[in-house]
C-alpha cells in the first residue's frame, strides 16, 4: 500500500479494499478490526462456509464483511489495494503472486499488527521450544510486576492485542516461520532464535528455506535492541546479524563470547561487559537438556531488560511449564508415562528421548512433515527399547527402524498405549513423542496429548 507507515496514527484504513485470505482466528481479528475502521473488507476461504464458524461468519457479516467460500477467485485478488494472509495460507499460491506483479502488497497478521503496535515487543521463534519460552517469558515479567500479553502462535493473536486497550508493558509474541515469511518492517525490541532443526518441509522448497524465514525475526533489528542466539545450535553458532544490534550468545557449556552458560551447576549470565549474574537450577522444574537452553534464554531476556535477578531466580523457581511438553501423566506397576505431544517435529522428538536415562519405549507416528527419519533412529539407539508406531506415517517411521529398532504397529492411541505397556517393566518409561504432526488422526497435537492422557488413565484403572 503506498504510503503505508509504521506507527498506528499514521494508517488509514478507511475505504480501502482489504482481502483477508484464510478465516481462521488471526484472519477474523483481522477483518474485524479492518471492518471498524471503515475498510472495505472481503474474506476468501477454500472452505466451504458449512465448515467456518457460524457465530464468527455472522459477527463479520454483520460490520459489512463479504465472504467467498469453497475456493479462492483470481479476480477478487487483483481487485484488492492490501491483502492480508493468515498463517496456514502458503506466501507462494498463485493467486497472490499474480497480486504482488500488479504492485498489490500481501502481508500476514504479524506485519499488520506490528505496524498498529507501539508496545516493546518480545518476540520467540525456533523449532522447538517457543511456547514453553514465551510462556516462562510471561511468567517472569508478570511476577516482576509488569504488565504483559502473551500471544502469537501460542493461541491470542497480536491483532487482538492492537484492536484493543494496547496497555501493556510488554507484548511477549511466539513467531513460527509462516508468520516470519510476510513480514517487512516487524521490529521487535528483542528477538530470540531458540534453535532450528528441519520442518515443515512439505510447505518449504528446502531446508534453507526454512532457515532463511526463521533469521527474518531479526532483518529490522537496530542499535538499542537484542538478539539472543543458542550458540549450541550449529546453524544459529554461524549466524552474524546487522551491525549495531546488540547480540547475546547462549549454551550449556562456557565458551568464549558467550552471554550465558552453566559452571558449577548454576546459570552464569551477563549484558554486554557487566558483571556475570548467578542463579540457581535446584528448584528448577523443567526436564531435558533442551530446557536448560531455554532457561538461558530467559535469564539473559531478565536482564537485557533490567528486570531485578531475585525476579528472575524466582521465576526460575517457580515456573511449571506447559502441558503436552515431557508431562509426567502417570505411573503403573512402575511403568512411567509422559506425554510429549508437542513434540511434532524429529528433532523434538529426539530431544525428549535424550532426556531420560532408563529404557524406552516409544510411541511415534502421525502425518509425515518431509523429514529424514534417521536422527529418530541413531538417537533411538540404546535407549528405545521397543517402538509403537501410528499414523500415515508409521511405514516410513517402520522403514527406518527395521533392523535397528525393534517395532510394533498399532491402530489408534489406545491400542498403542496398552502395547507399549506390554513391553515395558519396572523402571522403564512409556514416551509419546510422535516426531509427525497430528492431522492424521486428531485435530491438534493438544487432542492428541489428551488421548493419550485419557488411554493411560484406563489403563492405569484395569
């Protein structure tokens, strides 16, 4: 949109022609907002109307929303003077690339409620770990008095943040690459990379693609402002962001320029040359050497922010994680059962098995992402006892483990539950880490958490 300018006062929404692609819970913020300022806004969805939210659907119909359902139409998209495009719709369909060669600007959720949103803003994205971080991030904030809204990818839009009071003292924003790859001018006040393995690659061209849209959290970045890396992350250890913007490395081990590390069984933190800051893990709750990362970037967030470090130690203290992320669900005849859910990716999947030190056995499978098996496998390797596959994926998963992993196949979640619990005995650990997503069989991967939750607590009364 020419003339398009950062800073809300500055936007003029009225009377343009706006299309919103995809009616899922950003693209209604969206239109909502775009409809109270007067826009002339039009929502496309591919699906059929029968299958949108009757009370959403009416909501917009009543502030003069048009809709175009069961399909998108090449015409509508060329008609518009700015589209925006939900997270799930692909940067590269035709109908917006023939939009962009007229000269029409498409952006995503995430560029336009950056550009409505005065409050500093912190924002999460890697592969792994970008809820539990955002999440802890909340926490700590909140208990060190501020006022804070946690949103993004976690679930609550940021546009329902800009259509509203906009009053806090820090918007805490998880990002996944979908939203990264329509952003122009998204600037937070800090952004954290937490790690990047491979994903989504049946939506990326390739793995460097996926990479490239992760470091654009950054690209607008300037003096005043933090990126914090792991430098555990071999890919994130090479990565040198525009001069000027201050750059805090992390990882476990103490290595020279990083920000963040253990000695002595304690986060060892500092800003730029101040002194180094120590707290305590005794009374850390979190599981997983994956989470030890995280908390070092939460610490060096804590202080790049000048929060006070009993704030932080008591964060540190206290915070409980999410569910569906290596929850502890029960215990049966000795038999422990966790739930990893969220783990939808390989590399999540290996780190959850890496995290434990008895014998496994391993409950895996859903949609297959476009991911190579055999990290799966090699970190499988003298920890996973036996394997209980699902899902569309479960012939690949078994292609991979034959001859290295011993397998069983099984049905749904609860024949899978009751199969792992035949193998295991006393000591061992019943893990559901599926390294696929969930759309195979369940409508997320929290409704797949909760079936499994739902087999073990049967199994647990038999």
């Amino acid at each position: 949109m020419p003339g398009f300018k950062y800073h809300h006062d500055k936007l003029d929404f009225s009377g343009k022609k706006i299309l919103v692609v995809g009616l899922g819970v950003s693209g209604f913020c969206s239109a909502r907002w775009l409809a109270g300022q007067g826009s002339h806004v039009t929502v496309t969805d591919i699906r059929p109307e029968s299958e949108l939210d009757h009370e959403v659907c009416m909501e917009l119909r009543d502030m003069g929303v048009n809709f175009e359902t069961g399909g998108h139409r090449r015409e509508t998209f060329l008609n518009a003077e700015l589209i925006i495009i939900s997270p799930a719709v692909p940067r590269d369909m035709d109908f917006l690339c023939d939009a962009r060669k007229k000269g029409i600007p498409a952006i995503g959720e995430l560029e336009l409620a950056g550009r409505l949103i005065d409050t500093p803003i912190i924002a999460i994205t890697g592969t792994n770990g970008k809820s539990t971080v955002t999440t802890f991030l909340g926490f700590m904030l909140e208990n060190a008095g501020f006022k804070v809204f946690v949103g993004g990818n976690i679930g609550t839009p940021l546009m329902s943040y800009a259509a509203g009071g906009r009053d806090a003292d820090y918007v805490i924003a998880e990002v996944s690459s979908f939203q990264l790859d329509t952003i122009e001018l998204f600037c937070p006040l800090v952004s954290i990379v937490l790690n990047i393995s491979p994903d989504h690659l049946d939506r990326y061209p390739d793995y460097e693609t996926y990479v490239l849209s992760k470091l654009k959290i950054f690209e607008n970045q300037r003096s005043g402002q933090y990126v914090i890396l792991n430098d555990n992350d071999e890919r994130l250890a090479s990565v040198r962001p525009a001069s000027g913007v201050s750059v805090l490395r992390y990882g476990l081990e103490k290595k020279q320029g990083r920000h963040a590390c253990f000695e002595d069984d304690k986060v060892k933190a500092r800003i730029d040359d101040m002194p180094y800051n120590y707290f305590s893990i005794d009374s850390f709750n979190l599981s997983g050497r994956h989470n030890l990362e995280n908390l070092l970037s939460v610490v060096l967030v804590g202080l790049s922010l000048n929060i006070e470090t009993a704030a932080i130690q008591e964060a540190i203290d206290e915070f409980r994680g999410l569910p569906d992320r290596l929850e502890y669900v029960a215990d049966s005849n000795g038999v422990g059962f966790y739930n990893d859910s969220k783990a939808t990716n390989v590399d999540a999947a290996v780190m959850a098995i890496m995290a434990f030190d008895c014998p496994i056995v391993l409950i895996a499978g859903g949609r297959h992402k476009g991911a190579d098996y055999s990290p799966l496998v090699m970190a499988a390797g003298g920890r996973v006892k036996m394997a209980v596959l699902i899902g569309e994926a479960r012939g690949l998963l078994a292609e991979s483990f034959e001859g290295v992993i011993p397998y069983l196949m099984a049905e749904d979640m609860e024949e899978a539950v009751s199969t792992a619990f035949s193998c295991a005995v006393s000591g061992d650990t019943v893990l559901l880490a599926p390294a696929c997503s969930s759309f195979d069989m369940f409508s997320d991967y929290s409704h797949r958490g909760r079936i499994f939750m739902a087999a073990v607590e049967e199994l647990a009364c038999v």
